[in-house]
C-alpha cells in the first residue's frame, strides 16, 4: 500500500468541527498546528458526555463518581497505548510545562552542587527553564548549541557534554519551532551510560510520528495531548521504577502508588475523556487504512501513513517558499533531509514585520503564528527576537496540497 496516497483526506476533515469555520468567504485554512491542533468531533463529544454523565470525582459509592474512575483507568491505557508504555507508567497533569516543573522540583531533591544538568538550546523553554532553575541547587547547567546554517542540534557537542557528573540530560524530540527531529535514542542511550536520566519533550514530535518510549529507551517522556487532536491536557511517561524511586512534592492523603503519587489534586476528568477519544481517532484512523490488530499497531499505521502524507506537504511549502525571493527561511530545506523534519517551518518576509504578515494572512482565512513560539534560546540566537521573531507555519494531516498552494500564492501577494 502506497501510504502517501491511503488517506481519505474527505473522511479525515469531515472529523473536524472546526474545518468549516469561514473567513473573508471561504474556508479558514489552519496552518497553526503547533500551537494547538484542531479535534475530531468524538472529542468534543467525549468531553461533552464527560461532563454531563460523569461530573463527579473520584472513588466514590455512587454512578458519576464510578463512572470517573472508569474514563481515568481508560485515559491511561489509551496514552500507553499512544506511547508504547504501560498504563501505570502514564501520568497526567494541566500540561507539559506543568508536569516538567514537578518533575525537575523531585529530581532536584538528589541533587547536590556539582552535579550537571546537560539541555539544548533548540528547545522550548517549557524544556529548558524547569532544569535551568535547579541551579538553586548547586547543579552546573550544560548548553549544547544548534547549526544556525539549518537549526539542527550539535549532537557532537551535546554528546560532549555529557560525563560522569551528569544527572539529567533534557532535549527536544523535535523542534516546535523549525521542525528539526533529533537522534533522542542516541542521546538517551548516552545519558544512560554515565547514569543519568532522560527526559524527551515530544510535545512539537506526537502528531506528526510515531513514539515508542522502549525502543527510545528514554526514562521520561512529556507530550501535550493538545498537539495531537485532544483537549488541554500533559501527559508524562516515566519509567515504573523511576516514579515509585523519585520523591514527588503532594498532598499527604494522595495515594503513594505510581502514577497516582504525581498526579497531584484532582484531575482535568473530561479532558482525560477526550485524550481517550483522540487516541480512539487515530486508531480508527489506522483501522480505516487496513490495519485490524490491537490499538497500539493501528495507532502505529496511523501515525506511518499521516507522517508520509506530510512529507508531500513540507515538499510542496518549502519549495514553494524557497522560490519567494522576499523570504528568508529557517531550517532544513533539502528534499533528501525531510525525514529529520517535521511540517513546521518559520520564516521571514523582508520589508515586514512577522506580526504584519501574520495579521495580512489573518484576513485572508491562513491562521499562522509569529513570535518566539517560547522557543526563546533559538530565537535570540537566530538574532530576530528584537524584531518580532519570526513567522511559523505548521500542517496537520487534514490539511491539504491546495491549501498550501493558496498560502505560497498570499505570501507573494505580501
């Protein structure tokens, strides 16, 4: 089966709600999946059902409250199966940030001045400020830098960095804001050879391939199920061992099993519905494309065929741009590198501000963002954090070849 032609690209957008909005009378064409992506209609309505028929909390003797218990035992099969993990290897919380800030607050409990604690300046700073404020420690933060020629991560010295006083080493699956893919089971394989730990932030990474937390072999894993068709919602992979070893910062009644331990107060129970529905989307997605096993390999067929798919949409948009003399791009441009990439692309158009092309596009119907997207190190390395940041554009699956042929046509227009 040939995956870049599978897709039945009506069925896909007739799952989402939101794909009929109009601007300047047409169709709004969602170019932000970055920031957020849309949801398929069995969201809204799990969310919904949550809230009418299960509005209660948890342990409870009667209905609503049983019916918690039961969305909450689903929602963490679901992100297992998402993940490749256990069910009681998942933790949830208000979101990736959130969950990272607690994390580090527990790992910070070990450890001692000395102790280094290697990022990346590619990242989000939701990976990079939670481990950054450990300083308090006594901990000795280590900066791996980027290739400003295509804003790929310096692995080599990000490698170098790494020693025997390592403790943690915290990077990015991808970049959220020039789409670069880096080598996370190299860099959590060596993490593991001096015994330090690994914390992957998949968030920007999720919707656009597949994940498995083992065959990575990364302690930690952190996504966002508002990047991959869900609601707001964290999600956190931790290796079992690790989340019954690391003290986590709760409330004394709470319980002292994992994951519930660093699930701290009471849960977002209808967005845990909707995580379960989106995950459910992409398996009967991959169900639609032949696959009739178990939900984690429709899952896997989903997210094979959706990331071949665009791949068609990076080629056709970056070549597009690349061919507007007015814009200056950043990233990976060369057709053979699309696999260390995702759809997302920043730029800049000469002559205007990123918040003046935005908003130009805005009336058009092109939803796409300018800013740092808090990629904030990248920006201010890249030199354009003082003039507006740059322009980011970032394609989902529903998303269609003509509507990138519509873009190309209004930046011109620019």
């Amino acid at each position: 089966m040939n995956v870049e032609n599978s897709l039945d690209l009506d069925w896909i957008r007739s799952q989402f709600p939101a794909l009929s909005i109009e601007v300047a009378g047409g169709p709004a064409v969602f170019l932000d999946a970055p920031g957020g992506t849309q949801v398929p209609q069995q969201v809204v309505s799990a969310v919904s059902d949550a809230l009418v028929n299960a509005n209660a909390n948890t342990h409870g003797a009667f209905l609503t409250s049983q019916r918690v218990d039961q969305i909450i035992a689903a929602a963490h099969q679901a992100a297992g199966d998402f993940l490749g993990c256990d069910a009681d290897e998942v933790v949830f919380g208000p979101n990736m940030t959130s969950l990272t800030f607690s994390l580090s607050r527990a790992m910070g409990r070990a450890l001692k001045p000395g102790d280094e604690i290697v990022l990346t300046y590619l990242d989000h700073d939701a990976n990079f400020a939670p481990w950054k404020a450990l300083e308090e420690t006594g901990a000795v933060i280590r900066v791996a830098d980027f290739r400003r020629e295509d804003c790929t991560l310096d692995i080599d010295q990000l490698l170098g960095l790494i020693n025997h006083n390592t403790k943690i080493v915290a990077v990015g699956y991808a970049s959220n804001s020039v789409g670069s893919i880096n080598d996370v089971a190299q860099i959590a394989a060596a993490a593991k050879a001096v015994g330090a730990y690994s914390f992957i932030d998949a968030v920007h990474y999720a919707p656009h391939g597949p994940i498995d937390v083992r065959a990575i072999g990364c302690d930690f894993l952190a996504c966002s199920a508002y990047k991959f068709f869900g609601p707001h919602q964290g999600i956190l992979y931790g290796r079992r061992e690790l989340l019954e070893r690391l003290r986590p910062y709760k409330v004394r009644p709470a319980s002292d099993e994992p994951p519930w331990r660093w699930e701290t107060g009471t849960q977002n129970h209808e967005a845990m519905a909707g995580v379960t529905a989106a995950v459910d989307y992409l398996a009967a997605l991959g169900e639609r494309l032949g696959e009739t096993g178990a939900r984690r390999q429709q899952l896997q067929a989903s997210m094979h065929a959706t990331s071949a798919y665009e791949r068609r949409l990076s080629e056709k948009l970056i070549a597009g741009l690349l061919d507007i003399p007015s814009v200056e791009f950043f990233g990976i441009r060369e057709l053979e590198r699309f696999s260390q990439r995702t759809p997302t692309v920043s730029i800049r158009v000469q002559g205007l501000s990123p918040r003046d092309v935005v908003e130009r596009l805005a009336e058009l119907g092109f939803f796409v963002w300018e800013g740092n997207y808090y990629a904030l190190n990248l920006s201010e390395r890249l030199g354009v954090e003082s003039s507006g940041g740059m322009i980011r554009i970032g394609c989902a699956h529903y998303n269609t070849l003509s509507e990138i042929d519509r873009l190309l046509a209004a930046i011109e227009t620019l």
